[in-house]
C-alpha cells in the first residue's frame, strides 16, 4: 500500500500522460495514403477515409491523468478512476503498457504509462509512487560524497619494475618468474 501523504511528502502537481500530438502528422499522411485508392475507386474504398479519423480520436482520447486524488485511466472505450488507498503497485510487462495493481488482485492498464515516465508518475503522486531513477541518483551523489571526504589511501605497495619485484611493507619479498626461458 503506497504511503500516505504527510507534511514531508512534497506538494503533488497533476500530470496528464498522453500520446505526443505529432502523431497527427502520422494520421495526416495515412489519409494521403488512402485518398489515392478512394479517389481512384469510390465505391470501393471511399469508407477507408474514416480510418485517420478514427486513429486521431484514438490519440485525443486515449492518456492517464495522475493527480493528488488518484489515477484517471482513460482507454479507448472506458474510464477508470483509480484512488490512492486501492492501489498496490505497479507492473510493467515486456511489451504494452504499465498496469496498476489493486488491493483486491485485479489490474488496471495505464494507457501510455512505460517504466520511463516513472519520474514524471512520482512527482504527479507525491512521492507515493517511487522514483528509481531518483533513487540511483541520489546513491551516485552519496558515493562521490563519500569519496570526496574519504582520505586519500595510503599505499601499501611500491613497485619496482627494473628489479621484476614487489615490495610490500611488512611482507616479505616476492620475485617475478621469468617464464620466457
């Protein structure tokens, strides 16, 4: 169960998660494609116009909305509202897109939800959704803090390539074989 907003969490902002607007340009171009057939056959292929509309409704309509209240899924056909307190994580499969996973076992797709909008799903949540990208980050950030105030090792070893042999304090010395001969 994700946690629960508290005087921490930061202020969550509404996210709309949607499919780009240039795919306009795609449905433009597929209704080029299919005006030559409906020009050349009327009867035939005139109904294939509708196709590009279709497709530009699909694209208006399809997104997911997070906000403060919850996740708003809107598919092709249907809306689902999904509330902070039944949802219980997040699954992303190999193919298609993210599904949320409720208190009660069933799950809901996230239309246009990939494992790469997982930051802008944080930040919409505040902060109920994790953030692994922030959390590599901030372990990147802690560890070069680390080196930085590490001192600088002292060595153990002093080398001494004429003579082929290793020196180590407190060790005894080891020569290198010479297995060429």
């Amino acid at each position: 169960m994700p946690p629960s907003p508290s005087s921490h969490t930061p202020d969550s902002t509404t996210q709309v998660i949607q499919i780009s607007r240039l795919s306009f340009v795609a449905c433009g171009i597929l209704f080029l494609a299919l005006a030559s057939p409906a020009l050349a056959w009327p009867a035939a292929f005139a109904w294939t116009l509708i196709i590009p509309f279709l497709v530009a409704a699909w694209v208006v309509r399809v997104r997911t909305v997070v906000g403060p209240e919850g996740i708003v899924a809107r598919s092709t056909f249907s809306t689902t509202t999904l509330k902070w307190d039944s949802l219980d994580g997040l699954r992303f499969p190999k193919r298609g897109w993210a599904r949320a996973r409720l208190t009660d076992g069933s799950e809901v797709a996230l239309p246009v939800v990939t494992f790469g909008r997982l930051p802008q799903l944080s930040e919409a949540s505040g902060g109920r959704i994790p953030d692994p990208y922030a959390a590599a980050r901030r372990a990147e950030e802690e560890e070069a803090d680390r080196a930085e105030a590490a001192p600088d090792p002292v060595p153990e070893a002093d080398i001494n390539d004429d003579a082929a042999t290793v020196e180590k304090t407190d060790e005894p010395t080891v020569e290198k074989k010479d297995e060429s001969s």
